[in-house]
C-alpha cells in the first residue's frame, strides 16, 4: 500500500499482512494529507494497480475537486501512478443527480475504452 495519508498510514501500520509505504511532503492539517513537490516526486516513482482517491466533491464539468492545490497536484499524480482508480466521494458531494447521471456515462465510457 502506498499512501499520503496519515490516518490511513496510521490505520494499517500494524497490519501484518500488508507492506506499507508512506508518501512524504507538507502535511495538510484539514485532511492530514502529505501535499507538495516532494509527494508528487515520489508519486512518479511508482505505478500501483488501484488509486483509491478521496475527493472534495465530483463535477462532469470539472472532474475530482479540491480547494487546495497542492492537494489536486498530488492527486493528479496519483491517477498517472496507477493502472484503475477508484473515487470514493460522499452523495451530498456531488452536484446534482443529473451530473451524477453524467459522471456514471462518462466513467461507463472511460471503462469501455470509447
């Protein structure tokens, strides 16, 4: 497991079945997330099966979002370092149910390679 984020480091530190690998950089005290130029640079050392990526909030417009930027760099670099991803974002943060309905179009489309 390669992670960013504190509680999750911290979660599965002691799991005797799991190699764990923490990313380093500034940590963001409103998510405990290790951000900047450091965590992106390790990030291109890389390449995992699955991204599981928290988010702010979900847009089709935008995509993943955040009002961090040092946080939307690393995450960037997360989806380049990783073979699928998967979004693990709250109902009240997406922006309607008509751009729910687009987002699952556009990931239907995405998994079918079109």
């Amino acid at each position: 497991v390669v992670t960013n984020g504190l509680a999750v480091a911290m979660l599965l530190a002691d799991k005797r079945n799991i190699t764990l690998h923490q990313i380093g950089g500034r940590i963001r005290g409103r998510t405990l997330a290790a951000v900047d130029d450091w965590a992106v640079h390790a990030l291109g050392n890389v390449f995992v099966d699955i991204a599981f990526l928290g988010t702010n909030g979900i847009s089709a417009q935008h995509g993943l979002t955040t009002p961090d930027r040092d946080e939307a760099a690393v995450k960037r670099a997360m989806i380049t370092a990783s073979r699928r991803r998967i979004v693990l974002v709250l109902a009240h943060r997406l922006s309607s149910r008509l751009e729910m309905n687009q987002i699952r179009r556009e990931i239907h489309r995405l998994a079918l390679g079109l």
